[in-house]
C-alpha cells in the first residue's frame, strides 16, 4: 500500500497551484479577502443579511455596549441555565428567548455588530441561523486555507479583515426598525 502524503489529504489543489506558489506568497491581506468574499458570492453573510433577512417583517436588536467582543480572549458562548437560554459575550450575558435565537445573534456578536435585524417570524430564525453559522464557519475556513502558508500573523490579519468588512456591511444595511410594522387594515372581503 503506498503511502499518502499530510499535505494531500489536507488540501485538494487548485487549478494548477500549489501552496507555496510565489504568485499565493505575494497576495496581500486584502486582496485574499477580496478573493474570499467573491467565492463566497451568495453566501457571504453581509449578503443573506441584506437579501434574505432585511427583506422580511423584522425588528431591531440592539447589543450591550460591554458585550462587544473587542478583545482577544473574549469569546461568545451559549448557555443553558435555570433561567433559559443566555447569550454571553465577553462579561455580558443576555438573555434569549430559545436556542435559535441565541445561535443567530451569537453570529453577529462575534463580529462585533452593535445593531441588528431580527425575523418578527420565529419560524423563520432556525433556518436562518443555520445560513449565518455556516457562512461565518465557511468565510473562517476559507481564510484558513489561503493563509494556511504565511504565518500566524498574517492569518490574523486576513481574519480581522474579513470580520471589519463584515461588521461595516452590516452597519451599513442598518438593523431595521425597533418595531416591526402591522397592516392595520382589518376589513373583510364580502363575498
């Protein structure tokens, strides 16, 4: 049986490249994030918040000044307590009303969002959660792999990038308004 190489398994090649290619080496932090957001394309997360989430009946959120994760040791974790179910980001924790909830603002916070829109629908935050997570875990992994070579440095920029473009595209499609509107029109066709 012959053997296989780490580095095989690890990574498939692409159209001709290796990944010491000097064309891979001299691609600066912000070209690779440029190169991420294009191959995510639909399922960059600024573009589900704006395309799929903003065009439903929605009402703002808005984050504790103190729960933004700014810091490098802060993490974002979902606790179940006697209480429920809380969001805790750095030192804050914010109560939720269900699990779905709490998985879709946990990717905000981790992006250090100040405001954002939530679907009015609770049926609709389940499936929408799922679509942020795996963008957020897709955008991670992606830059992972193109930086995998560079250092740790590096990757961190890109990361840091990656997540400032995400936080401004959010900011800029704005969190909605704090109520969500009602039709008031209650008449009933005759027939």
């Amino acid at each position: 049986m012959a053997m296989v190489s780490r580095s095989l398994i690890k990574r498939p090649r692409r159209k001709g490249r290796t990944p010491g290619t000097p064309e891979r080496q001299s691609r600066s932090a912000e070209e690779l994030s440029l190169e991420i957001e294009d191959t995510m394309d639909e399922s960059w997360l600024p573009h589900i918040y704006r395309d799929r989430i903003l065009k439903l009946r929605t009402r703002s959120y808005v984050f504790p000044l103190t729960a933004k994760p700014r810091a490098a040791q802060s993490t974002i974790e979902i606790q179940h307590t006697l209480l429920g179910i809380e969001l805790k980001a750095g030192h804050q924790r914010m109560l939720c009303p269900d699990l779905a909830t709490a998985r879709y603002l946990a990717v905000f916070a981790r992006a250090g969002c100040e405001a954002v829109a939530i679907p009015y629908d609770i049926t609709k935050i389940s499936h929408l959660a799922d679509e942020l997570e795996s963008s957020w875990h897709r955008m991670l992994l992606l830059a992972d792999d193109l930086t995998g070579d560079r250092g740790e440095a590096f990757a961190t920029r890109v990361r840091s990038l990656l997540i400032g473009k995400v936080r401004d595209a959010i900011a800029v499609a704005g969190a909605g308004t704090r109520i969500p509107e009602f039709k008031r029109s209650t008449k009933q066709v005759d027939k």
